[in-house]
C-alpha cells in the first residue's frame, strides 16, 4: 500500500487537559498557601497582641510597689507620688502612662497634657470591679489609632484605693510588623506559584507533546500508513505506548501484506476451478451429441465444484474455530482408523502427481478421545501440505507411535523445506512460505487451533532443501475407573 499523503493535524484536547492540570495543581497549592499564611497572619497577630498584653500586664505590678507607702485620704501625697512615678518611667517613648485619682479623675499623663473630652476608658471600670485590680482593652482612640490599654489599680497599706494606672500603647507598629510578615509570605507564595506553574508546564508538556504526537501518528496508522512511526523521547510509560504503537503498525503492515497476498492467492485458486468448469459447460453445450466429452466435462465440473467447496469451507471453518465457535464432539476413537481414512484418500492423488506415499501403520495403538472429523481434517491438510510441497519424484512417510500418554503421529516429506526465516509463521493465517505454490495460507493455523482444542502438541520441523517433518500429539484417553483407583491407592 502506498504512503498516504494526507498530512493529519493533531485534534487532542491539549489545552485543557494543560488547564485542568496546572489549574488543579496550582490552584490547590495557591489555596492551601493562601489559608495556611491567613492562618498564620492571625497567629502572628495574637502572638504580638499577647506578647504585648503580658508585658504591660507584667510592668503593672510596679504599681503595687510604687504606692504601697502612699496615706489614705491623702491626695497630695498621692500626687506626689504619682508625678514621681510618671518622671521615673523609663519608657515613655513607646508607652503612655495615665493616672487616674480616686475620683475617677484623670491626674496626669506622661505626655504633659490631660486628655479632652474623653469618656472614662473600659479597661479602667475593669480594673475597679475584678479582684485583682487589672483592666484589659484594645480599641481604637478618638483619634483613630489602634491601642491596647491596660489599667492598674493602686491601693495604700491597708488596702483603701488611692487610684489607678494606665499604660496605653500603639498597636500600629504590631499591625505593621503583620503586614510586613504576610507581605514576605505572599511574596514568597507569588514566587511559588510562578515556579509551580514553570515546573508544572514543563512536566505537563513532556507528557501532552508526546501525546499529541502519538495521536496524529495514530491516525496516519488508521487511515492505512503503516510505514509510519513514533519517535521515542522518553524511557517511561509514553516511550513504551510509543513502542507499542510502533510495534502494532509493523504488524497491521504484515497483515496487510498477508492480506493482499490471502486475496490474489485464493483469487488465483478460485479462478482455476471457475475458469475450468466455465469452460467445459460452454464446451458441452456445443459437443451435446458426445457422450464421452459431456461425461469428462461432467467429471470436471464436479470435480472443480467440489475444490471450489473446500477452499470455502476451510476459510468459513478457520474463522469459525478462531472465534470460538466450534464444538468437539469428543469420544473414545481408534485413530489410526482415521489416519488411514486420510492416508488412503491422497494414495491416488501420490501416484497421479508420481510421487510416494507410505504409511507405517502399527498394529495397535491405544485409543484418544477427541472429534472423529476434526482430526480427520488435521491430518488432511497435513498430508495436503506435504504432498503440495513435494517435486515430482519425491516420497511421504506416515508413521505413529505412543509415548508419555500421548498418541505421536509423524508426517515427514523430502520436499523443497521451510526457509527458517519462515518456519516461525508457517502456522499463522493466511502465510505462505512460498507464493508459487497453490494454497490459501491457511491449512496449518487451522490444524494448529484444531490440534489446540484437542488438547494436543504441534511441533514443525524442517531443513530448506531437505524437507519437513510435522509431528502431531495427541494425548491418549485413560479410562476414569482406573485413575479413581490409582488415586485411592
């Protein structure tokens, strides 16, 4: 078959699956990133938040220590010493202090100025009303600045309340330092992801490229271009459907060509016959009057029809017993009685062609169970086969024989031999060693799959030149009374 010319563009859906890999790739690791840096945003956040709000809470203790001396009902001396306590503070940079006096009164502030218009903060009524006189609160100021604030109530020796302070601190650098922190991580996620979708179009690529090359070949195969082939780039799965692919359009070629060859083969077989009986009915339709020609005309055509019929029923049986559709019907059989049927209908057929035939028939042989007429038909198209490819002269032994529970028959002839190029094929449909002869090609596979059926061994040996040997086994049939003995035994 000539090489197609249609060039095929290649029709596989790569960019989606493309899209649904990277995207489903991606978009799982952009997601799970995406929740795990939202996640740790908020840790991140309460890890400052708490680490802010046990510091505050930790330097609040110095309030106890700071106006345990103070007198009771003494606001001079409180004032006194909360003014002292506001100057010492080392930390007025980053906290502001607040003091509030027993009135619930701002006093002074850290920052130099008391505060205006301001309500009472929550964190101070906190302070006042829990036992241990601490007051928690984050918010956002008047002035819209986020801060946490925790108040300290101070009380005298005896433990009447002189007042209460406040330490505030922004929450904005936190927030920032937050920001700052997802920002690195969502820098780091981008850059993940570009990677991500690189390394995934990459890998994506080195497995649909070869697809679609495997696609548009395969179709080039389909529409009858077995010259065509896939190159291999990769040793893995896809290189070994590349061999496979490879592998299955040299074997469609050779069936091609055993195709072609089964078609002008039994062409030329159906011809002879045809043309044979064609012309010996023209030919009695003019010669009507001759009794001797009509009755060799007669001959003929039966004798043609009869071929005909053969070459037809072999074809119809192969297929049938290729696709499973034959059924032994099996029986305890003599068979060297059938053996000899079949050696005694070529005897003539040997000695019209001058050639040979013996049979070295046994005296007894044990029996096989199998079909009578399938094995009939094994050693027809064996003795066939032989005597087709044998010259003018030439000889065909039959002999049988029993060994290890089998019945051995052996079909030997000195004919022109199986090249041994050939001799692996010889049993596969519609092959010929050689075209010259007359045949379909299809005798041996169809004593194979016979032979198969019935539990047997075929087994071809042969030299070019020397000849052929074709040894059948078929496995003897042992009574079950015996076997059920020798297993209780």
């Amino acid at each position: 078959m000539g090489k197609l010319s249609l060039k095929v563009k290649p029709h596989i859906k790569v960019k989606g699956i493309k899209k649904r890999w990277i995207v489903n790739n991606l978009g799982f690791g952009v997601g799970i990133f995406t929740l795990l840096i939202i996640c740790f945003g908020f840790l991140l956040y309460g890890y400052f938040f708490n680490s802010v709000q046990e510091n505050l809470i930790g330097r609040s203790n110095e309030v106890s220590r700071a106006f345990k001396n103070c007198k009771e009902g003494d606001k001079k001396d409180f004032t006194y010493t909360a003014l002292e306590f506001v100057e010492s503070f080392k930390d007025k940079n980053s906290v502001q202090l607040m003091i509030f006096d027993e009135n619930d009164e701002i006093l002074l502030t850290s920052v130099g100025f008391l505060p205006s218009d301001e309500e009472t903060p929550q964190d101070y009524w906190q302070a006042k009303s829990s036992t241990d006189g601490i007051g928690v609160w984050k918010g956002t100021s008047l002035t819209g600045e986020k801060i946490m604030a925790v108040s300290k109530c101070a009380y005298d020796s005896n433990g009447g309340y002189l007042g209460a302070v406040r330490y505030i601190v922004s929450m904005e650098h936190l927030f920032l330092r937050t920001i700052l922190g997802l920002t690195i991580l969502i820098i780091l996620e981008v850059m993940v992801a570009v990677f991500m979708t690189m390394s995934n179009t990459y890998f994506i690529n080195s497995i649909i490229n070869p697809i679609s090359d495997i696609c548009s070949k395969s179709k080039l195969i389909a529409q009858g271009d077995f010259d065509t082939r896939i190159e291999k780039k990769y040793d893995d799965e896809i290189g070994e459907l590349s061999d496979t692919i490879n592998y299955m359009a040299k074997e469609l070629k050779e069936s091609e060509k055993l195709k072609n060859d089964f078609i002008s083969s039994v062409s030329h077989e159906l011809r002879t016959p045809l043309t044979a009986i064609k012309g010996w009915a023209e030919t009695m339709q003019i010669c009507d009057s001759d009794p001797a020609t009509i009755k060799k005309g007669l001959d003929t055509i039966v004798r043609e029809a009869g071929r005909l019929s053969w070459i037809v029923e072999s074809m119809l049986d192969f297929s049938s017993i290729k696709e499973k559709r034959v059924n032994l019907v099996k029986e305890k059989i003599d068979i060297l009685a059938e053996l000899g049927e079949a050696v005694y209908m070529f005897k003539n057929r040997a000695e019209n062609e001058k050639k040979t035939l013996i049979y070295n028939e046994p005296k007894m042989i044990s029996a096989v169970m199998g079909d009578r007429n399938r094995l009939k038909q094994i050693f027809i198209n064996i003795l066939d086969n032989a005597l087709k490819y044998t010259s003018e002269g030439g000889g065909i032994s039959v002999s049988v024989s029993e060994k290890d529970k089998k019945a051995n028959i052996q079909v030997t002839d000195n004919g022109c031999g199986i090249p041994i190029e050939h001799l692996p094929n010889v049993t596969k449909k519609f092959y010929k060693a050689n075209y010259l002869q007359k045949g379909s090609g299809i005798g041996l596979a169809i004593v194979e799959e016979l032979v198969t059926l019935h539990g047997g061994e075929l087994n071809i040996i042969s030299e070019e030149g020397f000849g052929t040997t074709v040894n059948v086994s078929i496995p003897i049939w042992e009574d079950p009374s015996l076997q059920n003995r020798e297993g209780e035994t």
